[in-house]
C-alpha cells in the first residue's frame, strides 16, 4: 500500500501529462500567457531589489561575532526567496484564478469521463470571474494575517533565525489549499468544509503541497508547473473523495 504523503507526487506527475495532451492543451494558453508576464515583471524587479532586501533583513552582529555572517547570508537569502516566491504565486493565482477554475472542470471531465459541467463559452468564463475572484480572496484573508506574523517574525533579530523553516512549512500547507480549493470551489463546497477535507487528509495534502512548492520554486519551469498543479489537484479530489 502506497504511503499517503507519496501519492502528491503522483497526483502533479500526472496532472503535468494531463496538461500536456490535447484535449487540454487549449484550456492551458491563457493562464500560461498569465503566469508568464507576471513571472518576468516580477524576475525584473527583484532581480534589481533582492540584495537590498537580504541587506535590510540580516541582523547586525559585533565585531566579534562577523564569522557567523558567513552561515546567517544564505539563510536570509533562503527567506527573501520564499517571500518572492509567495509574492508571485499569490499574484498569479488571483489573476488567473477564472481560467485555473475552468481547467479544473475540463481535468475532471477527462478523468471521469463524463462531464457535469455546462459546454465551453466565453460567457460561462465570464460568469466564474467573480466566484472564482471572491474565492482568491478567501484565501488571501486566510493567507495574510499568517503571513504578516511570519513577516514580523523575520525581522526580529536572532529569533528570525527560524522564520525560513516556518516560511517553508506554511508555503507548503498553503499549496495544498491553493490548487485543491479549485476543484472544490467547482462543486461548491464551503471554504470551512474544504479546511476540515484537507485536514482529514493531512499527509497526502502536505505531500502534494511539498511537491508542488518545490517545482513551483524552479524558475521557469514553474509557469508550466501551475496548470499542472491544478490538473493534479483536481486529480487528488476525485481519487480521495
């Protein structure tokens, strides 16, 4: 029998396959098209920024205590990554958040092989545009107060020591939230009742939220890791449910 947390790497291996095949591809353009513009404004402008916020947050030690400068430099390198990386994923997903839900419908038609939801039209996009935007911001209301307490946390000198980890293990909980929630938005389940599903399936989420924050982190790659993500997302819904 397969350990739990070993099924979210199955689940994103082949909601990246799922991606790529025809019947899907279609559906895949515009949020790739998203991701990508935002992806390169964002590279641009830390590309510019970064050594000035690694600067700004690591403590200033005695004269004395200079060596330890050497072993604290990668870990708040470590830590503006992460914040970037949220940035950007959290940017992203709002403003594709109408096609990703709309991907999640096609996903489950194919993998079920019968389709529940009404025929492709510009129209029906349309009309998902303010559930699915009310929905992103149900997750930023969820993500925000969590996120400015880790914030916080980083700039508190020698505590922020461990803000990186926290930054790591909250950024994979809130992965497994992120792309599950599309599908269980399209069924109309309740932001609490999905909460308390993800729980229940603790370990598989968390496996699932770890794989995909680490291809998400790779640059590039990560514009196509999106659809896959909720490809595989919508896979873990109808298999676990």
């Amino acid at each position: 029998m397969q350990a739990p947390v070993l099924s979210g790497p199955q689940y994103l291996r082949e909601g990246l396959k799922l991606v790529l095949s025809p019947s899907l591809r279609l559906f895949v353009l515009l949020p790739l098209a998203v991701n990508l513009l935002l992806f390169v404004g964002l590279i641009y402008f830390a590309g510019h920024q970064f050594s000035l916020w690694v600067d700004s947050l690591m403590p200033s030690l005695p004269g004395w205590l200079s060596f330890l400068n050497y072993v604290l430099w990668p870990l708040f390198v470590a830590l503006v990554a992460l914040m970037v990386f949220f940035t950007f994923t959290m940017l992203a997903n709002i403003i594709a958040a109408p096609f990703n839900g709309f991907l999640a419908e096609k996903v489950e038609v194919v993998v079920r092989g019968t389709d529940d939801f009404p025929a492709f039209s510009w129209a029906e996009l349309m009309a998902m545009v303010p559930r699915t935007l009310g929905r992103e911001m149900r997750k930023l209301g969820y993500f925000l107060p969590r996120a400015i307490a880790l914030l916080i946390l980083s700039l508190i000198p020698v505590i922020n020591i461990i803000a990186a980890p926290l930054w790591l293990l909250f950024g994979i909980w809130m992965m497994a939230i992120q792309y599950i929630d599309y599908p269980a938005d399209n069924h109309k389940m309740s932001w609490q009742d999905m909460l308390a599903w993800l729980r229940e399936k603790r370990w598989q989420s968390l496996g699932f939220g770890g794989i995909t924050y680490l291809a998400l982190m790779i640059p590039f790659v990560n514009i196509l890791m999106m659809p896959a993500a909720v490809a595989g997302a919508t896979l873990f819904w109808v298999r676990e449910r």
